[in-house]
C-alpha cells in the first residue's frame, strides 16, 4: 500500500491525464471527453471527503492510501489541502474537467494540453498554504506567471491584432510591487507597534494591490478583447481561473490581515470601481455589434455587481458573492457552449455571417442567449437569482444603487434584444451548415443547466452553505 | 571580474550623474521608437541598476549578475522573433506621435517624478535611487500606454520588471523571490515573443491536432535558425548592420 499525500496523488492524476491526452491525441475528441469527465468526477469526489478525519483514506481500486491532510513541497514551499482551500481547487477542477469536455464538442481552436498546465498551476498556488513570504502576498507573481502562460492557448494558431492578449498580464505586474511593499510594512509593524502610520501604510498598499489584482475599469481591457478574439472556451477558462483564484486572496487577505478592512480605504475604493465598471459594461454592451465582445461586457457587467457586494466585507455580503459567482461559473460556461458552435459554423463572429444564424443552429444560439443574459440578471435564466438578491440587498443599503445596477443591466439586456434581431431575422448565408448532432447534446444540456438553476436556484445552496463555511 | 563590476564604488554608482545617465538611457526606446536602441538601453540600464543594488545597498554580486543574465536571455529570446519577422510590419507603427512631442511628455513626467519624489516613500532607498525607480516604473507605464505594437509592449513590461526586480532584492533579500521574479520576466520574454510572430499576418493558418502543441501553424516556413551561437552571431550582425542602414531602409523598425 502506498501512501501519499493529496498534492502529490492530485499532480500525479493531472500528469497522468495529460499523458492520456498525448497518447490519445489520434482520438483527441474522446479523448478530451473522457480527461474532461475524469476531472469532473475527480472534483465531485473531492466535494464529498471528509477533510475533517485525519485518518488515511484508501482510493478504490488502486493500491494508495491518501493523507488528505499531509502536505507536500519544497524550497520553502508547502502544499496542502485545507477546509479553506478545498472549495477553490474543486472548483477549479470542475472548471478545467467543463472546459476539456467543452472542447471535445467542436474543434477548440486552442491547445487543451496547455490549458490543463495552466489549470495546474492555479491548482497550485490554490494549495499553497506556506511560502518564504506570506502566500496572499506571494500570490500576484504566481498570478502574473500564470497569466502569461494562459496567453499562448488564448491565442494559439490565430494572427493578427495581439496587443490586447497582452493586457491581461497588466493587473498582476502592476499589483506585484504594491503587495510586496505592504509585505515589508507589515514586518515592521511588530517591530514599532507604536507607530500606526507603518499599519495604515501596510493596509493601503495592500488595497491597492487587490484592487489592482481585480482588474476593475480601467484595467479591464483584455476581458472584452479575449471574449471578442479567442476561442470562447480558452478566453472563458482564462477569465474565471484568473478570477477565481483572485477572489480568493481577497478573501483570504481580509481574513488574515484585519487591518485591510480597519485601516484602508478600500471599502470606498470597491464601491466606486465597482459602480464604474458595471456601468461601463452595460453602456459598452448596448453599443457593440460582436456577440463575442458583448458577452465580455455582459461578463464586464456581472463583474463590477460582485466589486460592488465585495466592498462590505461582511457576514451579509459574502453569500451573494460566493452565490453570484458560482451562477457566473454556469452562465458563462453556458455561453461558451453556444458561442463555440456559432464561431466554427460561421467562420468568424462577424454580424454579416451571423444573420440568421438562429435558423440552423437554434440550439446553439438559444445556449448563449441564455447564458450571456444570465450574466445581466435577466429573468428565467440562471443569475436571475442572485442579481434578483443582490438588488435587494442594495436597495436597503441605498436604493440608488439598486437603480443603477437596474438600468445597466437593462442596458446590457438591449444589447441582446439586438442580437436576437439579428439572430432570428431572415437567414443570408444559406450554405450555412446545420446543427450538428454532438453540438446540439451540449448546447440542450447547458440549456437545460440554466432551466433548473431558474427554476430552483435552491440546487446551489448546499455547495454555497458549505463554501461559505470553508471561508469563515 | 564580475563582482568586480557590480560590487566597486558605492559611491560612484550611488551618485546623481550615474543615476541620470541610467535614467536617460532608460528613455532611449522611447524617445527613438527602436528596437535597436531599445533592447541595449535595456540591458544598459539592468547593469546599472544591478550595480547600484549591489554596491549600494549590499546584495551579494552573484543576484545583480544573475538579473542580468536573465535580462540578456530575455532580450535574446525577444529578438529571435525580431530576426523571423524583419520583412513584416512598417517601421513606425505603433509609434506614438512625433519624436518632439514625445520629448514633451517625457520631461513633463520628469518633472513629476521630481516633484512628487519627495512625498512618495519607498523604504530603504535614498533619494537618488528612488527617483530613478519611480523613473523607470513611469517609462515603462508611459510606453506601455503609448505603444500599439507587442515588441514595445515587451520591452515596457519587461523595464517594468527591471525596476521592480532591483527594488524588491533590496528589501527582500531572498533567493526564492529573486528567482520567482526572473522565472516571471522569461515568461514574460517568452509570450512576447510568441506574440510577436502571432503579429504577422503574413502566415497561414493550418489544421492540426489541438494536442501537438503547434503553437503558430506555418512557422516552419520562417527563415530557419538552428543554433543559439547562430542565433547570437546573426543577431549582433542584423542589428548592427540595421543600425547602421536604418536611414536608408525604410522598413526599418
């Protein structure tokens, strides 16, 4: 019997999956389909151990013994799983397990090997619990590192316009210095507790950093670009691993580091980033004319709601974030699913060869309607819930609020009223394929995804519940 | 011979002459808009930096030394992609401007970083050496917002890195961290470079399994270069033969 520790047995498996994919490259779909649902249950099985029984735990059918709490590394590093971390490495691996299922569908236009190492590598820094500095603080290079690998399959074997690709490593460069600095500040707290400029210092720079890890407007650049220009699967795995990860230092930041909240300004500085950038989304979105470009400000727009509710830190807010993040998860996989079928039947996303699109691949385009108006709150689709909550809660705060995430959102919602114009209008293109059939199975099924979540957004709350309680 | 170099006169590599030179060459890619001028200003400019951390502020030689060789190993791996695409792309694009008003923005962000100096704390640096950081960190901004082209969007990331990288190995003199942020400027370097190529729109796109990891379908097509001494040797020999024709070949970058 072998025994391991849970990093070493997860990097192994991922090693594994990705030499499976090598092997199997001459059968990539099924072999994509079956990493992807491997992942999937991988995480699952994760969701559901103890993590509270220290005692060994045997895998089924293999000769290991698993230490779920022991650790791992080196160099001064330490690997380990821990109730906090649990939900963000299962999260990201239902996110790489869709996002290798995803592209079995249709062809991906992107290196899923690739993406499986970057997918590792957010996996990492998730389990990193020891570091020689601090791990919330050591978090943007490692963030900044992963972002530039993720370049490469957000761009692979595509030409042209690639500046854009290259703003998405901005906000973890620039946040590098800010953090590193509040890491200096806060070792000399101890050193001189008198002095409180050196704790207040701390706390801002600090702030700043997060606020520049959250890449608010200004520093939203790439988002709508790699939405607009990238195979929608890379650019979505792209956006929620960065985001997810990052959600997840500020929450930790703000456990660890009380004085974040005490002694900064970034209550204030969230809220008013927050607002700018959900506005932005929403004016941005009602003036575009490329589906891709406007998920990614219907993306913008979800984004700058959940600054918005972060900017509290408080027992109230954290469930409707983690709850409007987890139905953003849904929404923009969703999304994906249908944009990813439009994009290989067309050619490109331009509106010309859209027009009538809605004709021969309704199942298609029904998916990423749904799930991009998920993103804006619409009603019936899967974030109908959480924006629903999330304007309740602003409103008892200040009913302006509530007013200004109504009318973007309505904004984003116009930009869509226009493109199912287009969409369902009179079919130009009549050489454009039909649906095909393993198209149609994924789009129904993210369809029926968003159903179920309108219908009863309860089948959330126990993985919420348990999120929350891993936070705390 | 190499500590010798990163490690004699405190002094002089702590004194405002220095400091200004550094901070001129560092505005070189800038000012001229080539990449010429730009990638040994780079390098330039780490060696000074290097030195200044070194002989000022106490870190061991064999860190700035390494920076350097990080640097040379960035700057190389960016102008590989240079050398594969020099019959692409006309030579100012990207170019913001012309070379007066750019000397106008330049000096009102000296006068800034003059000003604004003072008020600003960064721990353990002196005043000459924190100007010249916020400097660099200004430059880098200032190209990054004023570029259209990746080559520059590089080079401004990677000054960035520069600036940071220096003032990080002073207040944190640990060797996971020193290495962690040279891992990051050659990953930086690196999807640069593959940007670079991705820029041209002069390849075709070619169908192959998304498992091989073809990362620009038709590269092969390039000029091939097989080996790094040649890659060193073309490479010196292009860019000073460019430098040298840079009037006369309006193609130039």
């Amino acid at each position: 019997m072998i025994q391991l520790a849970f990093p070493s047995f997860l990097f192994s498996l991922l090693l594994l999956v990705a030499i499976a994919i090598y092997l199997l490259r001459r059968w990539e779909r099924w072999a994509f389909a079956l990493s992807g649902g491997f992942l999937n249950l991988l995480g699952v099985w994760l969701w559901r151990l103890p993590l509270d029984e220290p005692s060994l735990t045997r895998v089924a059918y293999l000769p290991i013994a698993l230490r779920l709490d022991a650790g791992g590394g080196g160099y001064g590093f330490r690997l380990q799983l821990t109730p906090s971390n649990e939900p963000v490495v299962v999260t990201l691996l239902l996110l790489l397990g869709t996002g290798m299922m995803l592209a079995a569908m249709a062809n991906p236009g992107f290196s899923p090997g690739l993406v499986l190492l970057v997918g590792t590598g957010y996996t990492g820094v998730a389990l990193m619990v020891a570091a020689p500095l601090p791990p919330v603080l050591l978090a943007p290079i490692f963030l900044a590192m992963l972002m530039t690998i993720s370049l490469f399959p957000a761009q692979i074997g595509r030409l042209g316009n690639v500046l854009d690709p290259l703003r998405a490593i901005l906000p973890p460069l620039l946040a590098v210095p800010f953090v590193l600095l509040a890491a200096w500040h806060m070792e000399q707290i101890p050193l001189n507790p008198q002095d409180t400029s050196v704790a207040a210092d701390a706390a801002d720079l600090l702030a700043v950093g997060l606020l520049l890890l959250l890449a608010p407007v200004p520093l939203h650049g790439a988002q709508p670009q790699l939405c607009e220009s990238s195979p929608p699967i890379a650019a979505a795995l792209t956006i929620l691993f960065y985001q997810t990860l990052v959600l997840y230092v500020v929450y930790l930041a703000a456990t660890t580091y009380p004085l974040l909240r005490d002694s900064s300004s970034i209550n204030l500085w969230l809220t008013s980033t927050g607002i700018i950038t959900l506005v932005w989304g929403g004016l941005a979105a009602a003036g575009t004319g490329h589906p891709g470009r406007l998920w990614g400000y219907a993306m913008l727009h979800d984004w700058g709601l959940i600054l918005l509710l972060l900017s509290a830190f408080d027992e109230r807010s954290r469930p409707l974030v983690i709850s409007l993040f987890a139905l953003r998860l849904v929404s923009t996989l969703a999304a994906a699913t249908g944009l990813t079928q439009l994009r290989q039947a067309t050619g490109d996303l331009n509106l010309e060869s859209l027009q009538g699109v809605g004709t021969r691949l309704p199942w298609s385009t029904i998916a990423f309607l749904l799930g991009s108006l998920g993103l804006a709150g619409f009603p019936l689709t899967a974030g109908f819930s959480g924006h629903w909550s999330a304007l309740q809660a602003l409103a008892e705060v200040d009913w302006r609020f509530a007013a200004i995430v109504l009318i973007s959102s309505g904004s984003v919602i116009f930009g869509f009223a226009r493109m199912v114009g287009i969409f369902f209008g009179g079919l130009d293109n009549h050489l454009l394929p039909k649906e095909r059939p393993v198209g149609v199975v994924f789009s129904v099924a993210a369809i029926l995804l968003i159903a179920s979540i309108a219908i009863a957004p309860q089948l959330l709350e126990g993985p919420i519940a348990k999120t929350l309680f891993a936070l705390d | 011979m190499v500590a010798l170099i990163f490690q004699s006169g405190a002094d002089f590599w702590s004194s405002l002459p220095i400091d200004i030179l550094l901070g001129l060459a560092a505005s070189l890619p800038l000012v001229f808009w080539d990449w010429r001028l730009a990638l040994p200003s780079l390098l330039l400019v780490q060696l000074g930096v290097g030195s200044v951390v070194s002989a000022a502020y106490g870190l061991s030689w064999p860190w700035p030394a390494l920076h350097f060789g990080v640097l040379l190993l960035a700057c190389l791996i960016l102008l590989l992609s240079i050398l594969q695409t020099d019959d692409v792309r006309v030579d100012h694009r990207g170019q913001f401007s012309s070379f007066l008003f750019r000397l106008l923005v330049l000096g009102m962000a000296a006068l800034l970083v003059w000003q604004a100096g003072s008020n600003i704390s960064l721990p353990l640096l002196d005043d000459a050496a924190k100007r010249l950081f916020l400097w660099l960190m200004i430059l880098a901004i200032l190209t990054l917002g004023l570029t259209e082209t990746v080559l520059f969007g590089g080079i401004a990331l990677l000054l960035w890195l520069v600036a940071v990288q220096a003032f990080l190995s002073v207040l944190f003199p640990v060797p996971t961290l020193i290495i962690l942020l040279g891992i990051l400027q050659l990953l930086v370097a690196l999807a640069c470079s593959y940007l670079l190529l991705a820029e041209d729109d002069a390849l075709s796109s070619a169908l192959s399994p998304a498992t091989d990891l073809v990362l620009l379908p038709g590269a092969g097509r390039r000029r091939s270069i097989t080996a790094g001494a040649q890659v060193l040797c073309y490479g010196i020999a292009y860019w000073f033969s460019s430098l040298l024709h840079r009037r006369q070949w309006p193609g130039a970058r």
